[in-house]
C-alpha cells in the first residue's frame, strides 16, 4: 500500500484537488495496494492534500472488499502511528506491517509496486 501525489489535469475541478505540501504538488493523490507482483488490487483517488494515514482507512475498506483472503498489507512509514492498531481491531485477520525504507531506493513495497524514489 502507498500513494503517489500527481498534478491534476486542467479538467479537474478545485473541489476534487488539494496541495501536498511535501510535494509541492496542486492536484490529486492516488492511494494503491497492489500484490507482490505489483499488479493492481484496488486504488483511491483524492485531493492531494489527504494525508496517506487518512486515505488508508478507505483504501483498506476496498481491498477488503475485493481480496478478502489477503492477511498481510505492507505500508512505508508515511502509514504509522494508530493505523497499524486500527487496522487490527477494524478488520479481523488483517495485519498491518510497517516496511522502513532499507536503501536510497526505497521501502521493499514501493519497489514490489515498481515505484522507486531513485532517480
């Protein structure tokens, strides 16, 4: 699980985009689980401004809609704090694990998804 912030086309109304501010991106943010192979489970679109903690919960909610066999949700950093408890008490058999950035090309699950912070 991660999320990946991208300018919003001119067609996008300023309802349905927001600023992240660590990107220093106007435009909307998109919220993916996909398996190890990284092919694509389920996807949120938001504003840009929704932090990847907030848009975890509906994100998880769809997955656990569309895969609910799946036991395991890898997540980088950006998803600490109460999640990872929520999480457990929300959806039973559903773990949480927070995967630490390793190296200069980012966490094991933005590598499995493809995403990669190297340049």
């Amino acid at each position: 699980m991660d999320s990946q912030s991208l300018r919003a086309a001119e067609t996008v109304g300023r309802s349905r985009r927001g600023y992240d501010a660590g990107k220093k991106i106007d435009g909307t943010k998109r919220h993916i689980a996909v398996d190890t192979i990284g092919l694509l489970l389920t996807v949120l679109v938001a504003a840009a401004d929704l932090h990847d903690r907030d848009g975890a919960g509906p994100l998880l909610q769809r997955l656990r809609t569309a895969c609910p066999r799946i036991a395991l949700v890898w997540a980088d950093v950006g998803y600490t704090g109460r999640l990872v408890s929520w999480v457990a008490e929300t959806f039973a058999g559903l773990r949480l694990q927070i995967v630490k950035r390793t190296d200069k090309h980012g966490s094991r699950c933005c590598r499995v998804a493809g995403w990669s912070s190297a340049p």
